[in-house]
C-alpha cells in the first residue's frame, strides 16, 4: 500500500483537532501512518519533531514530504488528494455555501460554550442555549442525522464532533448542565449516529478523562453549586468501587445498546490491559511513593495536574505494587468473592497506606481511549477502588 500520508497526533488523545482529522482518514479510508507526540500540557516535545514543526502544534501531517497544519485545511487537502474515496464535501457551488455557513456556526458555538464553560456563573448560560438551538435546527434541516444528509458524515460533522463531545461532559460538570437526553433531539440523534461508528468510537473519550484534560488546554471550568452532584459521580467520589450497575443509555454518560459490551467483556478488557503491560503498569503506579511527582505541574500554567513526565518509582514499593495489581486483575476475571480468599491467604502487603496511595494513582490515571474503552476503564477504576477498601 501506498503510504503518503503521516499523521503527527498527539499520545493520549486529548487533542481535539487531532481527533477530527484522525476520523476523516479513517472515513476515507486512506493509508496512514501514525507518529504520536506530547502535547505540551503533560510532557516535552522532542527535538526532531520541533525541527520540522517549529511552532510544535498538532495535529500535523506529512504528505509526500511536505508539512501541513491547521486541522480544516489538513482535512479539506486529504479530501481533495482522495476525491473518488467517500467525498467529504459537496462539490456544487451551493451546496458549498452551505457546508460553509454550517462551519460557521460551529465557530459560534465553540466560543458560547468559552464563555459560558469558563466564565464565573452561569454566565452565558443563554447564549450557549440558544446556540445549541440553532444546531439542533441545522440537524433538523436534512433527512438523517448528518448536517449535509446523507448516508455518512461529512467534513462538516468532523469539524463539529470534537468539541461536541467536550462539551458534554464539561457543562455537566462545572454547570450542571444536561445536553443529553433533554431538549436537543437532533444533537441526540447525531451523537448517537456516530456512536454507531466503529471509526468514532475508537477515538471517543470518556466524561473523566475530557474533564481532567480541558483545563490544561483552554483554562479551568468555573463551578457552580448545582453541579456538585455530577462532579462527585465523574471524577469518582462516588461510583468508583463495587457493586456497578449496568450500563444504559440512560445513564449520566449514556452507553447505547450499539456499543455496550456488557460487564463481563468490559472486565475482560480492562483485564487484558492490566496483563499486557503489566510491569509498565506496575512502575507507572509506584510513582506515586516516588521522586519528583507533581513537580511537572509546578512548572506553570496550562500543564496537566494528572501529568508527572519525569517521576521516578519507588523500587522497594514495585513488589508489592505488583501483588497489588495482580489481585485487581484477579476480581476483574474471576470476581471479587474469589478475590477475598486470595487476600486472606496472602502475606502482608507492606504498607497498606502507601499501596492505596500508589493505587489511587494509578486509578486516577486511566484515560480513555489511551489505555481502554469506557465501559472497560470503569470496570477498572471501580476495581482498584474496591481493592483499595480491603487494604
């Protein structure tokens, strides 16, 4: 295969941008290869991608050697280098202004969701409404859930999903805000179409990790009271340890039939990426009794509170750390009634304390789809809490 293109995006798929050309390349199918890099907010760049893109934004792509940036200009060159494969948009002048008008308003309701999300209050609460309206309207003026009609999503729709998708859990969280399921059913709609779509869902984050990355990219959410109840069930207050209910698409972060692999799947996955980078694991949570954690974040604004790049773990902690691991692991495959027994047979794990310090690390830290699906990482993060209650 023809390999023209390259794709400079960044490791943890926090990057907005990146995500929307992430998904025009796998809509149009076009041959790819891919070079993650840090996003500035948790780690450095490193010398040889600086050289080629100075100003070191992402995304970034290579086509036959030359360097591209800007997300829509990235997106609209592909599409126009693969015209015959799945057109991204119309090629009729009038359909064009159209295309164009609806960017627009996506521009629009990127900053009223600026100005309300970080703003004191709720301030701008009515502007962001009435700007939901409008796309909600804009949905609603083509057959099927798309913005241009159509079988499939468009440039148009990419440009959109990305911050969509932030907004949701952002506005529950700081606001209390619902967007889902309450007065914008074509937005339902749409999000549920793409959630219908394999190539989306392998780019889709999670409530948790979207409200833990917004920060460090566009500043800190401005809370209210009414909020709290949503922020103490996303950032795992409550909810974090077992027994889980089932997932619904009627949850506070829906799960549709579509893409709910049930909870033993989801186990299994979560357990899959325990083993399978099991020692990375391992040394990544005894950072935690480690040197030079949170010195990342005291480097200044905009770096990530979830970040420690340079945080070395505490060996004497790594044994026990594994032990650890392998009992999450163990409830994850054979349930947590089994795991007790375990617990009662084993040796003292060392200081209690310190290993849930070291767990609580690890747990706080598992980002989506970095590491996992959603529906695997809360089996995950719920497990280790549970864990974390027996020591």
């Amino acid at each position: 295969v023809d390999t023209r293109v390259t794709l400079y995006r960044d490791k943890a798929a926090w990057c907005p941008y990146c995500q929307k050309v992430w998904l025009l390349l796998e809509e149009k199918q076009v041959p790819y290869k891919i070079e993650r890099i840090n996003m500035r907010s948790y780690g450095d760049k490193p010398d040889w991608f600086m050289q080629k893109v100075p100003r070191g934004l992402l995304p970034v792509v290579e086509i036959d050697g030359k360097i591209v940036t800007e997300s829509v200009v990235i997106m609209q060159m592909i599409d126009g280098l693969y015209p015959d494969q799945n057109p991204m948009l119309p090629r009729e002048k009038d359909g064009l202004q159209n295309a164009n008008k609806v960017m627009q308003l996506e521009r629009d309701l990127f900053g009223a969701w600026c100005s309300y999300a970080f703003q004191g209050g709720n301030r701008g609460k009515g502007a962001f409404e009435s700007t939901l309206n409008q796309v909600n309207s804009a949905l609603g003026a083509t057959p099927g859930p798309w913005f241009l009609g159509g079988d499939a999503p468009s440039l148009v729709d990419f440009q959109y999903i990305s911050h969509v998708e932030r907004m949701v859990p952002s506005v529950l969280y700081w606001k209390g805000l619902k967007m889902r399921g309450t007065k914008w059913p074509n937005i339902d709609r749409w999000l549920a179409a793409f959630e219908d779509r394999k190539e989306y869902l392998a780019t889709k984050s999670d409530y948790y990790t979207h409200v833990m990355d917004i920060p460090p990219q566009y500043g800190p959410g401005q809370t209210v009271p009414e909020a709290e109840p949503f922020q103490k069930r996303i950032d795992g207050r409550e909810g974090w340890t077992l027994p889980l209910p089932p997932l619904t698409e009627n949850d506070l972060e829906p799960v549709l039939p579509s893409w709910n692999p049930g909870d033993e799947a989801a186990r299994h996955e979560a357990a899959m990426s325990l083993v399978t980078n099991h020692k990375a694991v391992t040394r990544f949570a005894a950072r935690a009794a480690g040197g030079d954690v949170g010195d990342w974040l005291r480097g200044g604004f905009g770096r990530s509170a979830l970040a420690d790049p340079y945080a070395k773990p505490d060996e004497a902690l790594i044994p026990d750390t594994d032990a650890c691991l392998r009992l999450v692991t163990d409830a994850l495959l054979n349930g947590e009634e089994h795991t007790k027994t375990l617990l009662q047979d084993q040796k003292e794990l060392g200081n209690g304390a310190m290993q849930k310090k070291c767990l609580e690390y690890l747990q706080k830290r598992v980002g989506v789809p970095r590491d996992m699906s959603y529906p695997a990482a809360r089996q995950l993060r719920a497990h280790i809490g549970w864990l974390m209650q027996q020591l």
